[in-house]
C-alpha cells in the first residue's frame, strides 16, 4: 500500500485555462442576472425548473440483443427511469447488418445489434412508444433508425404526433471526435435537414438532433473547447436548415444538446450557464429568431465516460455523484449517471441500479432542487461563468473565421485541438499534476475484490446472423425491392428521404440494405491524412 503525500499544491488555473483567484468577492463581475425563464436563460430555461417537476432521468443501455436490452429497459423503467436512452453496436451505427464480414466480432457487444423491423418490435415490446420518451444514440444511420420507429409506432395503431423522443443525428461531431461516420459531409447533412423537415410537419414532439459536446469532450477537449466547438457545430446545422429553405423558429425548437460533466466541479456547473447564455443569444441575434422556444438551450447530460477508472472501481461511484450534482446545478433537462463498472465493460444491472439511485438521491433527499439555480450571485461561479462566456465567443468567432465548423472540420483544424488538449490532460496526470485517486497517487498495490463485469456470449452474434437471414428469407422479395429502389430514386433527386425510408423498412429492407443503396448514391467519406 502507497501512502503518497497529502500535500496540496493549488492550480493557477483551471483546464480551459481560466484565471484562478484565491478568493472571489462581491463588485465584479456584476452577480445579478436576469431571472430564470428570462433571455438569455443563464440561470434555466423555466422559472420554477426543478420546483415544477425534476429532469428525466435516463440509464444509457443496450447490448447483445434486442430481446436482452427490452429485459433491461423494462428492470430499469421499473426501477424508476422516466426516459429510455438506447445504445447501438458497432455494426448499427456504421450501417452495417450482423452478417455483413464489417460486423465480425462486433455484434451486440457495446450495444444492441438492430438489422431489421422485427428487432426493433422486439426492443420495444411492452413498451408505450406514446408514453415513454426514447433517446437513440445513433448518428450516420440517424434517420433510417428513426424510420424504424415510425414503422413500429404505425403498426401499433400510434400517431405520430404522440410520439416524443430524440435522435442525436450529430454527423459532424462523427468526424471530428468519433469516427462512425459513413457518407461524406454533404449527404450527411442533407440527411440532417430531411429529418428535421420531416418532423417539423409529421413527427413534432421528436427532437430532431442532439447536438454533442460529450463525446468532443470525451476525446479530451477542455470544457471551454466543448462549449465552443459544440456551438459552432449548432450553428453549422442552422445555416444548413436555412439553405435547406426551413425558418429558424421552425427546427430549432427541436434541436436539443448532449453534454459531458466532468470533475471540476464549479467548471462544470459554470460551463452549462455559459452555454445556454451563448444558445439564446446566438439563436436570437444571428439567426433572427423571435420564438423563445428556439433560444432557449434544452440539454442531456452524461456523466463523463473518460474519468471512471479501472483501478479501484468503487470509487467511481462517488466521481459519478459529483458529475450529476454539477449537471442538475447547472440545469440538465435530462440525465444519464455511469455505472461504476463502465471502465470494465458494460455496466451490470447493479451498477445501473447504484447509478440510478444517485440521480434519486440528488432529486429526492439533497435539497438541491428546492430553489432554482442555487449557486446563483457566488462570486467563483458568476466569475467563471462570464469568463467560459468571453472566451467561447474568441473560439467560435475563431472557427467562423475559417468558414464555420464543417471548414474547420474538413481542414482537421478542430481534431488537432482537440487532440492538443487531450495530449496535456494525460502528460498532466503522467507528471501527477492532475491527482487521480487510486491512480497517481493513494494507490495500493492490491486492488480490492473484484467486480462483476457483464460480458457478452459469443453465441449472440451467431444467433442474431441466423435471425437476419430468417428475416430475409420469408419477407416479400419483390415488396421489398421495390421500396429500395423508392429509396434510391429519392437519393437520386432532392425529395425528402425520410417517406422512403419508412416505408422500406416496413417493406422489410434491413439497415444494412437501406445504408448500402445510399453508398451507391452518395459514396463513402475517407478521413483525410493528416502529416504532422
């Protein structure tokens, strides 16, 4: 066991790069804002926030098959999550079916494997699509996964209109932080627009993108860089919409945010002020919206993936606590908390329960939801939160300078800072300027008993493979063939692709067919080579 000293050595400043005082008192910056409910909405979007009614509280799952994921949404439903979040596997979200040779070795294991409309009725089985909202973590194959629901939501007998959820359809953070993209940047953002015009008229309680700053985060950007290249993405997506001939106060009402809430505790509460304030004001003076509806920033947080660590587990318990207690100070309309596992592999029915019962924890015991924004007028808080502000501006005019995010997407500008800023966090934490308990120091040469970790059987994918090709097998040929040539003639010309893509998959296409005509049309993006 390794006692390491306990000496404390304060930071000059934070991860962005923010001046830290050793002390904040009142004068400057001015502590009064304008109301919760108000413009620019720093302090929440609603005046009574959480008096009125708590976030949604949402367990990111999915994996092996759809029959096991439906087990565990309906554990987790029972359990009290009021929202499900629904995690795809590789193959799923580069638009791959479970036999196609892309897929070996990769079905079912870091989410649930979906190829057909049968796997999809099975996923959500027992469940009230025009109850329960559905959050799908799906990007380049966004608006076919959507089609998917709508098939099953019209077979049920359900109308659209009552249908609510959210499909993060965030391509461009697919090429900068990820990498499942599989179009090239203009059909992936006519795909974008389609959706959003689609639902616009068709679908209209569905959040059309959720446009993300956690997985940028995830791949090691500052809170600051989250902000800005997040914003800038946004206002890529607008500028899209408008060339696409649909009114700003048409899509954005339905465009919602995916953040990340990282360690630094104020940093975080901080950065979602800040980020709403940049939303409202960007929305309303830039693109001449006049609906407070689309001004005002609507976000899901995630507890931040990268911090968890496999040594000493436990005590990520305590990391996730903290993460969500920063999210719901800052304002969260919806909330995912980590499982202490997830370091290991997907997380256990327990450690989804534990994580479920720190949001509980948060909304029903600690208080913190009594009054609305309660760090409200602290001077660190006030002061960091016009700081994240000043400089999330420099960035975003910074990236408007070159043409806008897609510019500095397609230029690898964006990957490099973002791979610069990833490069110091770890020498940070290497040199042990950045503690990590139980990593870089308080270490003990013998971890603890272990954890179970959830793994997936093999026989899984073998199973799912015979199920596709069953599928294909007794579906109506000639029915189905038609409707992917509706798909490829719509591809072809300018009409809005998301009616052929429902009515495919009614039509029995699978994923992988439907994806697979769009290669042919569209082609396929390849990153360029970046020479240092």
């Amino acid at each position: 066991m390794s006692f390491e000293g306990s000496g404390v050595s304060a930071r000059e400043r934070n991860g962005s790069g923010v001046p830290l005082q050793p002390y904040y008192e009142g004068g400057e910056p001015p502590v009064r804002r304008a109301a919760p409910g108000v413009f620019p909405y720093t302090r929440g979007i609603r005046r009574d926030m959480y008096r009125g009614r708590h976030w949604t509280m949402r367990q990111y799952a999915g994996f092996a098959t759809a029959a096991e994921s439906n087990e565990r949404y309906r554990y987790l439903l029972a359990s009290g999550v009021t929202g499900l979040s629904v995690a795809f596997d590789l193959p799923t979200q580069l638009g791959y079916d479970s036999d196609a040779p892309q897929a070996r070795g990769e079905v079912g294991k870091v989410g649930v494997a979906i190829d057909t409309i049968a796997d999809v009725e099975t996923l959500f089985d027992g469940i009230p699509l025009d109850q329960v909202t559905v959050s799908m973590t799906i990007n380049a194959p966004a608006s076919i996964l959507l089609a998917f629901v709508l098939a099953v939501a019209r077979r049920r007998g359900i109308a659209f209109e009552r249908l609510g959820g959210t499909i993060q359809n965030d391509v461009l953070k697919e090429y900068v932080a990820r990498g499942t993209y599989i179009y090239p940047p203009g059909p992936s953002m006519r795909l974008v627009t389609d959706v959003m015009a689609y639902c616009a008229q068709h679908v209209p309680q569905w959040n059309t993108i959720s446009i993300s700053g956690y997985h940028i985060r995830e791949a090691g950007s500052t809170a600051l860089q989250e902000i800005a290249f997040t914003l800038a993405n946004a206002k890529a997506y607008l500028r899209a919409a408008q060339l696409a001939g649909l009114a700003i106060d048409t899509v954005a009402p339905r465009i919602s945010f995916f953040w990340n809430s990282h360690n630094d505790f104020f940093e975080e509460v901080a950065k979602f002020r800040a980020a709403r304030t940049l939303w409202a004001e960007i929305v309303r003076d830039e693109f001449g919206s006049h609906d407070p509806r689309s001004q005002t920033l609507r976000f899901h947080t995630q507890t931040g993936g990268s911090t968890l660590t496999a040594q000493e587990p436990e005590n990520n318990v305590v990391r996730v606590a903290l993460q969500a207690l920063a999210a719901v100070l800052g304002g969260t309309q919806s909330l995912h908390t980590n499982g202490q596992d997830e370091a290991l592999g997907l997380p256990t029915a327990q450690a989804a329960r534990v994580a479920l019962r720190t949001q509980q924890i948060i909304a029903y015991e600690s208080g913190v939801t009594d009054v609305v924004d309660p760090l409200a007028g602290s001077y660190y808080v006030e002061s960091l939160t016009d700081e994240l502000i000043a400089r999330a501006r420099e960035l975003i005019s910074e990236v408007d300078a070159m043409g806008g995010a897609v510019a500095a997407v397609d230029s690898g500008w964006m990957q490099d800072q973002i791979g610069e800023s990833a490069y110091r966090a770890q020498q940070a934490i290497e040199r042990g300027d950045q503690v990590v308990v139980g990593v870089n120091r308080f270490t003990e040469s013998v971890n603890g008993a272990t954890i179970p970790i959830q793994r997936i059987d093999p026989a899984i994918e073998r199973d799912q493979v015979e199920r596709t090709r069953s599928f294909r097998a007794h579906r109506d040929a000639a029915r189905t063939t038609a409707a992917l040539d509706g798909v490829r003639r719509a591809a072809e010309g300018t009409a809005n692709l998301m009616p052929p893509f429902v009515e495919a998959v009614d039509a029995g296409a699978t994923l992988g067919e439907v994806c697979d005509v769009l290669r042919g049309v569209f082609g396929t993006h390849t990153a360029r080579e970046r020479i240092a």
